[in-house]
C-alpha cells in the first residue's frame, strides 16, 4: 500500500513519470472513462477528481527511480505504531468524507485497481489495511526510518499536498447529474408557471366579459334590463339634493321616493346627460311613478326646485315700503310662503304669509332659539317680532311640505351655528355687550353704514352706550314704521316705542334686521377712536365720524345741501 510518503533516500535529481490516474470506484460501470491529460511543463500539481497529486521533480537515486510513486496525502493516524482500525467516517452522496480527498474506503479495503512500479514492471498488488503503519525499508537496509520520527522528505511532501488542494473542488458526476436533475425540474415548474398564468389570465378575461356582458343589459337595455316605469306619472314628491351626493345617491333616493322604478334605470339615464351636471343641492318636486328618462328631465329643470330662496343682509321679518318711491320691499315671511309654492301655474299652493308670522309668534323653543337668546327673546313687547334677526341673511333651502313652524325651526337654528362660528359667545366679553346685545347692535350697523365704514360705526355704538347717550339712529325710527327712509321727520322721531332710539336711551328691544356676518365681525373687533357723531353726506355714502358736535352739525349742513336728508313725508 502506499504510505504517502517517498522512500527515504530518492535521489532529488529523479524525474517523475506520471502515469495515468486511475478509476475511481464509486463511479458506475456505464459512467464515461475519465479523460487524462499529462500535466503542464510548469504545473507541479495535477488533480483528477478530488486527489491532489503532486509530481516532485527533485532528483532521487537512480536504483530507486523504478520505484517513485506519485506523492499522495498521508493520512493522519492517532498513533502510527500500535495496530488500531481506521475510524469510520460519514460517507456523504458523492463518497467523500469531511477529512479525505480521495474515497475513504480505499484506505480500508482492497483495491483491485491498485499498481506499484516493480524493477520497471506494472505489477498490481492488493492493499493491505490491517497492518501497522510500520517503516518501510529498502533491500540495502541503508534507509529505515523510525516509525515515530516522520523524516524531512515526509514533512515537505505533506506540505506540498496541503498547499496543492485547489480552493473549488470540481463536482463529481453524481454531483453533475444532480444538478441537471435539478435544472429540469425548474425547466418543469416554470413550464407550469406559465400554464397557471395563462389560466388566470383567461380566468380574469371571463370575469370582465361577464361584467360587460351583464353590465350591458343593466346599462342599455335587454331581456335583464332594470326595472322602469312606462308613465304617465302620480302626484308630486318632494326629494332633497343634498351636498355631495353622487348619481348613485339620487338613484337611491329616487327609488325610495317612488319617482323611478329601480335605481338602475335613473342611474343609467342620468349618465347619458349632460345636464346632470347642473344639479344643485336643494329639494324637487317631482313627479312619481315616472320614466327614468322623464325623472332625468324633470330634475334638471330649474322651475322643479322648490324651497330655495335669499335673504339679503338688513332685511327684515315683515315687509316695508320705501317711502321715497313707494316701492315695497319683502320681508323673510314673504320670501318663505314665495319658496313653499308647489304645483302647476295657477294652481299653486304655498304656505300662507300669515301663517308663518303666526307660527314665528310661538314657543321659542319649538321656533330653536338658541339659549343665549332666549331669556332677552321672551321679553320683547311684540311676540310678531321675537323672531327678528334670529334668521341670518344668506341662500337657504327647505322643505316647503315640512310645515310654517318646520321651517322657522330649521331657518333658526342653522342661523344660529353660523353666528356661534364667529365668536357671538365670547367676545362679547371684551366690548360689555351679551350675546344678543351685539346681534341688536349688528344689526344697527348693517341699515345705518356702508361695508367699509362698519368698523367704525360699531364703535361710534359703543362709545354712546359707554357715557349712556341717545343712539338717534333713523333705522330705528323707520323700524317701528315698517318703512324705509334715510331721513325721518320730528313727528317720526318724537313717538316712543321699544325700537325708537330718538325716544329711548340704549339699544333698541329687538334686532332691527338680519345682519351679516361682516356687521356682527365689526361689532366683536370694532374700529379704535373717539368717534360719536356720523352723518351720510352724499348718494355715493359717503360718511363723516366726528367726535366733535360743531363739526357734526356742519356735517348736517353738507348732507342737507346735498339733497342727503330730504325726507320724502
């Protein structure tokens, strides 16, 4: 057997002929040969598989030149002398073990393959492997070598075999065959893949062809077309619009009206018009049991809406008459019972104008009086007019079948939330008035000043009211009148009443009108100075603030020349 180690004693100037490596035993009698290629000139190293073998070109002596053998790695005995059996080693799939670069069973069994050179003849001997690892020595026993004691020569071959072992040892075939095994399998699974896409990607398209299938007798028509009715049409509904609702939304509410018979069919109309995109949120009045189509057309014509209306700021809950043209200016009754009309030209039915005023003439907390007003509300001498300024100016909608107390409930609360939004209730704090004070004195600047000018007649109040002096505004005279005039006579202003600033110190009972938000901003921020006199001096509005009475009276004189304060009574 070889012992992996050169005789002790070879001449280093001998030559090496490699010879063919041989066939490794774990390969399968049908595996292909091994192709054997000599080593380069310059190599030192030749690997055929997992044996490193190193070619020494050092000279040895010429009577042992028939006898050099390939220098292989020794393997690493506990204890070289005493006779003890390899440890066995796991065997993986290719046939190595971790420690061994050849097959581990050829250092335990015999190799039928196994050759020395003898006298240059190819003799092959069996492997012996229960035998002690003994010294070899030669016929002329001139080179024994101590079991114990490795010689020099052992030591270097050693370390040339360790340095020869390449970083990435080549696959075996088994290894080879695996890894085409493995590549096929992948080839197959990805063959699969695409199968499975393909499916799902078919499945996907029937889905869609039933959508459209399906979506096509619901949206155009068919023998699974939705539901609609064929006319003429009942009697009138009201339905609310409300803010943000999409197509889907009305549908719905207009099958639950009864104005269509199904969604469907008024969803599927409305997307084929154009003037769907006109539709405002508000409430209709529609018919029921109509086409969708005609559902479509009805909805969109603006003589259908009902409960919409304008309150202007200033305006005020009964009607007034201009006293310079006679023109008559409407109240918020009478824009409320216009709004309430329903029903064809001729035959239409709203809510009445004395209604309303009857109906705001009752129990404020069905009318939704807000708390902060309620105790001052419940005082005013004229219960027609509790309800004066508590209707803020602005677009309003409601449902004119809801009723003359439904109504004003609705107009005052919401009118109520949007006066609290500005600070209504806490910055009354900083100019001594509560709440409802500054609604009143809101309402003194929105009918006696310009927009730019409400700053400073807000203060031009609260200075009066500070050193308790007569407001003496028009407005209020022409309030209790139920008139409107700039200018108002001695007899007007001579007669008491709880609105009457001329006759009453303070603010008057009562809101004069609906301010807007802007008037109420001016009074809760008012303008600093020392103002207590205006006057308007020309048409274009032009007004005067003087703290002084002299300048205030030659004020007067500019405005009277001026056509200003002519009174048309």
């Amino acid at each position: 057997m070889s012992n992996h180690r050169r005789p002790a004693g070879e001449r280093p100037e001998f030559q090496y002929v490699p010879r063919e490596p041989r066939r490794h035993r774990y390969l399968d009698e049908d595996d292909d040969q091994v192709e054997y290629a000599p080593p380069p000139e310059d190599d030192d190293v030749v690997t055929t598989g997992r044996h490193a073998v190193v070619y020494d070109d050092r000279d040895v002596d010429e009577r042992h030149a028939d006898y050099a053998e390939p220098v292989y790695e020794r393997p690493v005995y506990e204890d070289p002398v005493h006779e003890q059996p390899f440890d066995l080693e796991p065997v993986y799939e290719d046939g190595y073990g971790p420690r061994s670069y050849g097959d581990a069973r050829a250092y335990r069994e015999p190799a039928a393959d196994h050759h020395r050179y003898d006298d240059h003849a190819y003799v092959d001997e069996p492997v012996r492997v229960d035998e002690p690892y003994e010294a070899h020595a030669h016929p002329d026993d001139r080179y024994d070598t101590p079991p114990h004691e490795p010689d020099a020569a052992f030591a270097e071959a050693e370390t040339q075999i360790i340095s020869a072992i390449p970083e990435e040892i080549p696959p075996t075939r088994a290894h080879a065959r695996t890894q085409a095994r493995r590549r096929k399998q992948a080839k197959g699974r990805a063959r699969r893949g695409k199968v499975f896409g393909a499916l799902a990607a078919a499945t996907v398209l029937l889905v869609l062809v039933g959508i459209v299938f399906v979506g096509g007798k619901m949206f155009f028509g068919g023998p699974d077309a939705p539901a609609d009715y064929a006319g003429p049409g009942g009697p009138e509904v009201v339905v609310q619009v409300h803010p943000g609702d999409t197509a889907e939304e009305i549908a719905s509410t207009l099958a639950e009206r009864d104005v269509v018979a199904s969604g469907s069919a008024f969803f599927n109309a409305a997307v084929q018009s154009n003037a769907m995109n006109s539709v405002q949120p508000g409430f209709y009045s529609l018919s029921t049991q109509i086409p969708a189509d005609d559902a479509v057309q009805e909805l969109t014509d603006p003589t259908s809406r009902v409960g919409q209306m304008i309150i202007s700021e200033g305006r005020q809950l009964h009607d007034t008459t201009d006293v310079q043209t006679g023109a008559k200016k409407k109240g918020i009754y009478t824009l409320i019972s216009e709004a309430s009309c329903m029903g064809d030209a001729g035959a239409e039915q709203c809510i009445g104008y004395d209604d309303l005023n009857a109906a705001g003439a009752g129990d404020l907390s069905t009318l939704g009086v807000p708390d902060w007003a309620k105790d001052s509300v419940a005082g005013v001498p004229d219960r027609d007019r509790q309800l004066e300024g508590l209707i803020a100016a602005g677009s309003w909608d409601f449902d004119p079948t809801a009723g003359p107390a439904a109504i004003l409930q609705r107009l005052v609360t919401e009118s109520s939330a949007s006066y609290e939004k500005t600070g209504i209730l806490t910055a009354g704090n900083q100019v001594g008035l509560t709440p409802y004070k500054m609604l009143i004195a809101a309402s003194l600047v929105e009918r006696e000043a310009m927009p730019d000018d409400f700053s400073k007649v807000a203060r031009v109040i609260l200075n009066r009211l500070a050193v308790n002096q007569a407001l003496q505004f028009d407005s209020t005279v022409n309030y209790a009148l139920d008139t409107t005039e700039l200018a108002t006579t001695d007899a007007d202003r001579a007669q008491v009443t709880p609105w009457n600033t001329y006759a009453s110190p303070g603010l008057p009972a009562t809101p004069i009108s609906s301010p807007s938000i802007g008037a109420l901003q001016a009074v809760e921020q008012p303008a600093p100075g020392d103002w207590i006199y205006f006057v308007t001096v020309d048409s274009k509005g032009t007004t005067l603030f003087t703290k002084s009475y002299d300048e205030h009276l030659a004020n007067i004189d500019q405005a009277l020349n001026n056509g200003i304060l002519n009174s048309g009574r």
